[in-house]
C-alpha cells in the first residue's frame, strides 16, 4: 500500500532512468521521446527536495492507520496504548518534515477531537469504526424507511425516535430475536429512554 503521488513519483523515476539508458544505444531516442526525456528529469529534479518528507510523513499516517485497522483484534486499551506510541513518534518527528509539519500539527489536532470515542469500537462487537461505515448503517436505515413509506426523506418518526429505531433496525439486520431475549431487564434505563422520546416528541410538536 503506498500513497498515489508516490507511486506516481516512482514510475516517473523508473520511465526517466528507462529513457536515459535507451540514450546509450545505437541512433539514440527519438525526438518525441528526448523531450519526455527532458521534461521528465526537469520535473524529478525540481521537486526533488519534497518526496523525502512526504515519504516519510506518508509513513507515519499509514502508520496509524494501521494501528486503528487492528487487524490482530486487540482489545481497545491495547490499540489506544500503541496508538499513542505512533502519535508520540509523529510529535518527535514533526519538525523534521518542513512544510508538512502543519499537516501533522493537524492531524494530532483532530485525533484529539476525536480521542473520548475512538477506541469503543475494539471493546463493543459490531460498533462501526469508522464514519464512512457509520454512515452505511444510516443510509441502510434511511432505505428501509424509505421503502416502506414512500417518501424521500427522512421521516420525523425517525428524526425524534432515532435511539431506539436505529439500533432496533441495525439489529434485526443481523438477527431474529426470539421473545425471552425482549424481556425488559433494565426497567430504570427503559424509563430513562421513555422520557428522552417524549421530550424529543413534545420538542418537535411545538
């Protein structure tokens, strides 16, 4: 896995010192292909001095994100722990990688923002990790409801009753519940619930 300008980089390089040793042969490159030549080892050459940094800045994300993939499925104080080590080695390294150091500056910025929830999701099963598979769920909500009221938008039941609604229909994605597991076992948290819908129903009635 590897960055597009990167890649791209590389294959200028390797096209560059391709055409540079076809130089050596007998009638030499064509025209066409001496100008590519040209502007090929004009281009490296200019922007020789940024690659470095961006390779290693490139590094140090794709870093992280494999920490948060946690494809060894760590429990999430494992994961916060080694996600904190990258964030430490990427403060160290910060200063050296020139114009790219704000970008760095704000990636710890937003991981900051996003630090209370971030690492829920290794502890709690079928938790969406990230907001593009955050958003999934929703859109396959939005869908079904959709589907069964005829209208484009979301509907207001499922505006004011999302808590419960939501999560019902993500549930009955992935499984039949039979009756015993419908048992009310927390009568306080479903009183709780109750009254946040009703505030949230009188809240858009007016």
């Amino acid at each position: 896995m590897c960055a597009s300008g990167l890649k791209l980089h590389d294959r200028l390089t390797q096209i560059a010192d391709s055409a540079f040793a076809g130089r050596g042969k007998k009638g030499g490159l064509p025209p066409a292909l001496s100008e590519l030549h040209r502007l090929l080892v004009r281009g490296l050459k200019k922007t020789e001095g940024l690659w470095p940094a961006l390779a290693k800045a490139y590094a140090l994300v794709h870093q992280a994100a494999h920490v948060l993939a946690n494809h060894e499925d760590e429990p999430a104080l494992v994961v916060r722990e080694r996600y904190g080590k990258v964030l430490a080695t990427m403060r160290e390294q910060q200063a050296s990688l020139g114009t790219l150091g704000e970008a760095i500056d704000t990636f710890l910025k937003v991981t900051q923002s996003y630090w209370p929830g971030l690492f829920h999701c290794y502890d709690v099963p079928d938790l969406p990790r990230t907001n593009n598979e955050l958003e999934h769920c929703f859109g396959a909500v939005r869908y079904g409801e959709r589907r069964a009221s005829g209208r484009r938008g979301a509907i207001a039941a499922l505006v004011v009753r999302g808590p419960v609604r939501v999560l019902t229909a993500l549930a009955l994605r992935r499984q039949c519940f039979l009756p015993r597991a419908l048992v009310l076992k927390d009568p306080e948290a479903w009183s709780t619930m109750r009254e946040q819908l009703t505030f949230r129903r009188e809240a858009r009635r007016q």
